[in-house]
C-alpha cells in the first residue's frame, strides 16, 4: 500500500510469513469438514470473548522448575550436558557465537545448556521480585524471592551473549547484587553496538 519496498525486502516479507508460520500452527485438520481449522481465536467480534477460559489458563500453566527453585528454559534443559565454558574461552576467546564453534567441532548446542542471549532472565528485568511472586502465586507455584539470584547466577554462567542486547539484561538484574559486574556488562554492551555499527553500514 505505501510501496515502501525496502521495508519489504528488510523486514516486511519475512514478518508475513513468520505470521503465517504461527497461524498454520494453530490450525487442525476437521475431517468431517475436511477443511482445516482454527478454534478458539478472538477475532473482530469483540462481544463473545470467552474470557472464563483465558483466566482458567492464566492460573494452570505449566511452569518447569528445577528442585524448586531454578526456573528451567523449556523441560528437557536439566538434562542437558554441561559445557566446559573455560576450555572454549581458552581456546577460542569470544564464544558469543558458541553454537557455530561446537558445529564447526562436529557437535551441536542441542546437546548442552548453552543460551545464546537471556531468556529466563527476562522475567527479572521486566517485573519485580513482588509482581513475579503474584504471578506465581497465581498459578499455585511458590516462588521464594530468595531464589532469583540464584537463578540469576544459574543462567549467567550459561549465557554465551551472542546478542549485545543480552548484556544489558545481564547488567540490569545485577545492578542491585553486584553493582560492579553489572557496570561492566553494561559497558561491554555499549562497546558491542559501537564496533559493529560500520559492518552493519556496510551490508
């Protein structure tokens, strides 16, 4: 409509299609209609919005846990193998990129508990220790606020930074424990961005 073709080529195509990806995920076969289907989605009819049901799934989601305390990024991730992060920062220095190191050794990140950017992190740089324990506390899991910074070290230390976004979380949910190293991974985000900007001119 605006013909704007660079936003298309940059951005536009591959945000269409992504929707597309997430839509036939949501869709069922119906063998009696033999068509496929999409329930349970609230369109432009604004008046029937069934929203019973969204407050019983907002209080009965699954949330993976680790002897209680560890928020877990999917089920599965506990029984991962650890990855001997001082060997790789010895032998390779920056391992942001960690996941093309181990490909290129023959193996595969799908195998260890490597992050390539805080995810499970987010949730202490977007709410408090009091609104994450309201949200637990809604969907019947108790969360003790003494545990977040050990969840915060658990993820931490299995975080290769690929994204410089990433150390700005880092340096935002350490900022009250250790004020230090949260200075210093927010510098070292800075730094990031700045030195990457020519390369990013010139694609």
């Amino acid at each position: 409509m605006t013909d704007d073709i660079e936003f298309h080529v940059f951005c536009g195509a591959e945000l269409i299609t992504d929707i597309a990806h997430f839509f036939a995920s949501l869709a069922t076969y119906s063998p009696e209609r033999q068509r496929y289907e999409i329930r349970g989605v609230v369109g432009s009819d604004e008046f029937h919005e069934a929203v019973d049901s969204w407050d019983e799934i907002s209080r009965r989601m699954f949330v993976p846990l680790h002897d209680e305390e560890i928020i877990i990024q999917f089920e599965g991730y506990k029984r991962l193998e650890e990855l001997d992060w001082n060997r790789y920062r010895q032998n390779y220095g920056d391992i942001r990129r960690v996941d093309r190191i181990l490909e290129a050794e023959g193996d595969t990140p799908n195998r260890y508990k490597v992050n390539k950017q805080a995810d499970v992190l987010m949730l202490f740089f977007l709410f408090s220790a009091e609104e994450l324990a309201g949200l637990f506390e809604r969907l019947d899991y108790g969360l003790d606020p003494q545990t977040i910074p050990r969840n915060i070290e658990y993820y931490i230390a299995r975080t290769s930074n690929g994204s410089t976004l990433s150390r700005v979380v880092h340096a935002w949910v350490l900022s009250r424990s250790n004020r230090q190293r949260s200075w210093k991974d927010f510098q070292r985000a800075l730094r990031g961005d700045v030195a990457d900007i020519p390369r990013r001119n010139d694609v």
